[in-house]
C-alpha cells in the first residue's frame, strides 16, 4: 500500500510540474501581450495627437496669413501708399501681429504664437509641445503665397509609456482668391474695386469647326431644329432648308436660310457638343475670316473682371506697386472700358486693356479682336498667350 502511494505521489508531482510552468509561462507571456499592447494603443493615440497639432497648426498659418493679406491690402488701400516690402510686413504681421511697427487689430488673436497657444491649450490626456520658427513667405503662383514654417512637436501620455516627437519644415499656401487687387483703387483714386476672381475654364479661346462660312455672329447655342430660335445658333447635321435661327453650323454643305453660317463642318454636332459639355460654356461665335465656329470663355472672362496665370506682376508685387511683369509665375487681369468710363476717367484708346499694362506710363497698343467686346483690345503678344491672334483685327 505504502508502496502504491507513493507511486501516486509520483505521478501526482509528474503532472503538476508541467502544468504549474505552463500556468506560469502563459500567465508571463499574457502580461507581455497586455504590456505590449497597452504601448502600442498609446503610440497610436499620441500619433494620431500629433498629427492633429499639425494639422491645426498648418490651417492657423492659412488663417493667419489670410489676415495678414486683408490687413495688408487694407493698408495700402487706407494710406494710398505702397508697401515698401510686401514680403517682410506679411512676416510681421503674422509673427508680431504688428504693420510699419504699430498694432493692426485685424492680427488681434491671429499670430502664430496665439495660435500655438490656443492649440496646446486644448485638454488632452497628453502632454503636448508645439513650437514654430523661421517663417518664410514667397510667391507660389502669382495668385498664391507659400508660407514655410519650422514645426517642432512632442507628445507622451502622463503614465510615461510612451512619447512621439517631429522636426518638420512645412509649406502651406495662402490664396489671395476673393480679396481685392489694390491695383484698381490706387489707379483710380480710390473709386474703382476689383476682386480676385480666378478664371475657371480650362481653355481660353478654341477653334472647334471649319468649313464653308457667312458672317459673323455670336449666340448661345442649341441642337434642336424642331423649335426656331433667333437668338440662338443651330448645330446640325444637314441645314438644308433651316430658316428662324440666329446662325446655323452644320456638317453637311446644305445651305440655310439665314446670313451667319457654317457648313461643311465635319463632325459638328460631336465636337461642339463635347466643348459645350465640357466647358459648361454655352455661347459659340462664328468667324467668317477664319471660316470657323468658336468657343471664346475669355469674353466672359473680360466681362466679370477674372484673373489669369501669367507672366504678370505677382500679388506681392502689387501691394509694392511693382507691375513690371515678367515673373513666370506671375498673375494678370484686363480693365474693363465701361466702368472706367462710367467714371468719367480718360480712356487711352489704342492701349492694350490688361490692367497693369494700361495703367503703366508705357504705351502699348493693342488690336480689336473679332468677337470679343467692341472696347476690347489686346497687344499681339499676350493675344497668342490667349489663341487669340487669327481673330485680331487689323
């Protein structure tokens, strides 16, 4: 008997060793994987807060640098004075909240250091760092600043489990999109106001179509023959006994009732259509000179005042009353006759009608262009810049 139990005890020992270092090896092993995984949810976290320290920090510059653009104009606009370095006073207003040394409030609350500290102020479950220096602006695209800044940012969590830091140099632009060009207030003694509105079509002015043609006209345009419109140009197939329409464009060589066509145009109604529904431009001119049907966004384009990429004077330039033009990346605009007329201003007639252009002590005339506005005019170099130069009159 003693014999058996002892036996027992044996086997009792022989199966509890390997289970208790089994119980003691998991229960290590669960502590590790509850270790690691409580670090890894923490990292996590404070990489997801950085990047939204980031992320703020990046829309307060944008903010900031908006501001400092209004106040910026605004000065220029008030006093009647250029600014003397358009680059170094948007860096100070957006550093020192201050213009020429002196308070602006429009930079009240909207530095960068307030706008740091109003980010790290946010209650968070971290400790946040967030420092910024070495502010550089610069011409993006002549309608655009860059505003490059030093970023330094430092997360961990109070458990001291973890902590995440970045040193990055960050670009961030700033449009001057919507704010006005103190170009046409200087120019005209205050009484004429210009927003910056950029152009939105993809193209300027395109030759869709040629064939046979009669006149010239200009009209928004339909593809349906069945109801006679005279204010509108027809695009079909065969125009062979058309009559009530403005003017007609047809790929057969049918000839219409009406003076203003074009016919033989192959592919008309494929090719307009595609502009049409591209552009979302409706009006379509036809050439006689060039035997052709046009699409000419730019007319809109001259008469609501829009702003193009060129290779015009910036809009750092501009709050310095620099406009000699030739940067690449440079921006440009046309003045429109009727509103300088409007206000009893001398027109210089055969001047060329971009704005920082005519407004210059240089003369440069410009050409009338066929279907654009009587008033219109344009200098032969800047008319190949908009395909514009077979419709330039001589």
């Amino acid at each position: 008997m003693v014999m058996k139990a002892q036996i027992y005890s044996l086997i009792v020992v022989l199966i509890v060793i390997p289970l208790f270092m089994f119980i003691s090896l998991y229960i290590r092993s669960a502590q590790t994987i509850k270790s690691g995984g409580l670090e890894k949810i923490v990292a996590d976290q404070e990489y997801l807060m950085m990047k939204n320290i980031e992320d703020d920090f990046s829309r307060a510059v944008e903010i900031s640098g908006k501001r400092a653009i209004l106040a910026a104009i605004n000065d220029v606009i008030n006093r009647g004075a250029y600014l003397e370095n358009s680059t170094l006073s948007i860096t100070e207003m957006m550093i020192n909240g201050t213009l020429h040394g002196n308070l602006s409030f429009i930079m009240i609350d909207n530095t960068l250091d307030e706008w740091k500290n109003n980010i790290l102020e946010i209650s968070t479950e971290f400790y946040t760092y967030l420092s910024c220096h070495d502010l550089v602006i610069e011409n993006h695209n002549g309608i655009k600043i860059k505003a490059t800044v030093n970023m330094s940012i430092n997360v961990s969590d109070n458990l001291n489990i973890s902590e995440i830091s970045k040193n990055i140099r960050k670009d961030i632009l700033v449009s001057f999109d919507g704010f006005e060009d103190p170009l046409f207030p200087m120019e005209t003694l205050g009484f004429l106001e210009r927003k910056i509105d950029i152009y939105p079509y993809t193209f300027y002015a395109k030759k869709i179509v040629t064939g046979t043609s009669s006149g010239n006209c200009s009209g928004p345009v339909t593809f349906d023959n069945t109801t006679a419109d005279p204010e509108k140009i027809l695009v079909t197939y065969d125009a062979s006994g058309i009559s009530g329409y403005m003017g007609v464009i047809a790929e057969t060589g049918g000839i219409p009732s009406a003076s203003c066509y074009v016919i033989g145009a192959t592919d008309a109604v494929s090719e307009i259509s595609s502009v049409v529904n591209q552009t979302g431009y409706q009006t379509i001119y036809i050439d006689s000179v060039t035997s052709a049907a046009w699409s000419l966004p730019i007319k809109e384009g001259i008469e609501n005042g829009y702003y193009y990429y060129s290779n015009g004077p910036t809009m750092l330039e501009r709050l310095e009353g620099n406009f000699s033009g030739g940067n690449p990346n440079g921006t440009e605009t046309f003045v429109i006759i009727p509103d300088l007329q409007a206000l009893g201003m001398e027109i210089k007639d055969q001047q060329t009608r971009i704005a920082y252009l005519y407004f210059s002590s240089q003369s440069l005339n410009g050409q009338q262009v066929r279907g654009l506005p009587e008033w219109f005019r344009i200098d032969s170099e800047h008319a190949d810049n908009y395909n514009l130069t077979e419709l330039l009159m001589s």
